[in-house]
C-alpha cells in the first residue's frame, strides 16, 4: 500500500510552489529596501549609476500617445492594446456555449517619457515595456462584431461561432504620479532627446531595467506600500506552504495508520489460519491411529480461525473493500468481488465452491 496517494502528492507539489513564491517575494523585499529613494532629482550623482534607486515624480512627455478606445482623447506616455476573439463554441446537445475569450493579439506603445520632480529636472525612463510590473488604467473596449457571413462559414465549416473581435486598451496616463524603482544609469545627453535631463559632465542619468537582476518597477504606490505588498505576499505564502505541507503529512499518516492496521490483521489472520492447519493435522493423525479425535483448542482460547472474521466486515483478503462474495458450499461472506476471482477457495474453512454476490438492503 503506497503512503503517497494523489492528495498528499498534489499538498506537497502546492506547498513546494507556496514556498517558492514566498522566497522570492520575501527576497523582492529585501532589494526594495536596498533601493536609494530620491525626492529630488537635482541630488543625483555619479555615485548613484549602476545601483538600484526609487524616484517619485510624474509621468511627462513632449509628445505623448493617443488612446484608440476612447471617445475622448487620453494622453498617455504607455498604451496597451490587447485584442480577444470573441466565440461560442458547439455543445454535445448541438447548441452553442457562453462568450468565450481567447487573445488574439497584442501590442504595447511606449512614447518617449521621462519623471518630473515638480521643479523642471526630469528623468528618462527607457525600456517601459521590460518593466516586471507597471501601473496601466483601463481606458476602454471596443467590439468589433464579425460579418454575418463569416460567422455562418466558420460555424459550418467547424464547431465554433465567431462573434467578433473585443478591443481592450490599457494606459499609463500623462501626469500620473508615479515611482519607477530600477537602475540608474548615465547616457551621453547629445543623443538623448529630452528637455529638462539631468545631467552631469555632458553624460544624463536614465533609469532602467537592471542587469543583474533587480527589480524594475513602475507603479502609482510609493516605496514603503511596495515593500510592504511585498512582505505581506511572502507571509501569506509561506503560511499557506506550511498549512499544504501539514495537509499532505496528516494524508500520509492516516494512510500509514490504515496500513499499519491491515498489516496486523493479516498477520493475526495468518496466524489463525497456520494454528487451524496445525489442528487438523493432528486430528487426521489421531484418526489414523484409531484413537477418537478429540477437539483441539487453540493456544489463545479463541474460536477457530473459521469461526472469526474482521469485526467492520472486510474482505480477508484485502482487508480493504467490504466483503460482499459468499461461498455456496460453506456460506462463509469473507471475500470481496476483486479477491473472489483470484480465489478458488474459501480461506477460512478452505472448502471449494463457486462465489455468489450478497445484497444487503
């Protein structure tokens, strides 16, 4: 009997995926607070490239993006344009399902935008699209419903009814307060097309995804609700981790605790049987030497083995499944369906004969 079933397995599977998740939230909070913040950017210097720094400021750009989706035009320095195919797919009755969604497309629009102080300075943010995490808004959503013609061909040429196309556009509005966590960095400013960069020795600070890994982060919370988040995340996973493993161990102990039971049983039924053996051993040895054959007890005082069978009513096979097959030559119930085919004989009395079903009501 294997200790590890399906349960335990997928607890200890969770529990592995919990813990990982809560190291790297809790390793996330430790780069966070190794980040620099800087409330002005007039204070940055050459010092700070190359390290993890946290800038406050609000989103800018001299020439911003357009939102498509939306009645009115949004300014806005990132866009996100996600298009879902709209469906209904054949049931087995012939009808057709609910509105199911599958991506389509995918496409990000990122303008050449920078982080303004408030006092003029302002800082470059390059490669917005590798942030690990940015703050959109939900602009708008288009639908595009398909030509009746085409929904009739694709529905008798398949077995799924195109509805149209569903536009969904996310922005990173102009002016929004943000703090971009990344790394700083110098680039030449003669090749940098930004008013109002900060720079130092002809060479202008940027900020950026990191190359040794640490996070890049756009978002409207501040430092302090990032790393919190952060924390909170990997207490709420490690938590669970623990809460999946006791799961799968308290699994694998009940299992255990059954085994260790049927393990015993079979063992004591074995024994009972050897001592009836033994028994009729002797008394075929004492009808042969013409003796009267007197009944033997066994060495426990307990009624024969044939006589007893597992008090919740398993087979005495398995020790498993409920016995359910009965002997038509002893009337003897100890088997259950499985066993009875693997056996040509009663095992407690060891008479012969073919195995009926019982019903009970």
């Amino acid at each position: 009997m294997l200790l590890l079933d399906w349960g335990s397995l997928a607890s200890f599977v969770s529990s592995g995926l919990l813990y990982v998740v809560s190291v790297a939230s809790h390793q996330r909070a430790l780069q966070l607070e190794s980040a620099k913040p800087v409330k002005k950017l007039s204070e940055l210097s050459s010092h700070d490239c190359q390290k993890l720094v946290a800038v406050q400021g609000s989103a800018w750009s001299d020439e911003p993006l357009k939102a498509t989706t939306t009645p009115h035009q949004v300014d806005a320095v990132v866009v996100e344009l996600e298009e879902l195919r709209v469906f209904r797919s054949r049931t087995r009755e012939g009808g057709w399902s609910d509105l199911q969604h599958q991506r389509h497309s995918f496409a990000t629009r990122v303008a050449n935008w920078a982080l303004d102080d408030g006092v003029g300075d302002r800082l470059p943010v390059v490669q917005s699209e590798k942030a690990d995490s940015i703050s959109l808004q939900a602009a708008g959503k288009v639908f595009r419903p398909a030509s009746t013609l085409y929904k009739s061909v694709v529905a008798a040429l398949g077995n799924r009814l195109d509805e149209g196309i569903e536009q969904v556009e996310r922005v990173l509005p102009l002016g929004a307060s943000l703090t971009v966590v990344g790394e700083l960095s110098q680039v030449a400013a003669y090749g940098l097309q930004m008013k109002g960069a900060v720079t130092v020795n002809g060479m202008a600070f940027v900020i950026g995804p990191s190359k040794t890994g640490a996070p890049f982060i756009i978002s409207c919370s501040t430092l302090p609700e990032l790393i919190a988040e952060a924390r909170g995340l990997s207490s709420v996973c490690r938590t669970a981790a623990m809460g999946c493993g006791v799961i799968g161990i308290g699994l694998i102990t009940i299992r255990a605790v059954k085994a260790a039971r049927a393990f015993r049983r079979r063992r004591r039924l074995k024994q009972q049987i050897e001592r009836e053996r033994a028994e009729r051993a002797a008394r075929a040895a004492l009808r042969e030497e013409g003796q009267p054959s007197a009944p033997v007890s066994n060495s426990t005082g307990t009624a024969p083995a044939a006589e007893q069978q597992p008090e919740d009513g398993s087979c005495v096979v398995c020790l498993e499944s409920p016995s359910c097959m009965a002997f038509t030559e002893c009337g003897h119930q100890c088997v259950c369906e499985r066993c009875s085919a693997a056996v040509n004989r009663c095992p407690l009395c060891r008479k012969g004969g073919r195995c009926i079903r019982i019903f009970t009501a």
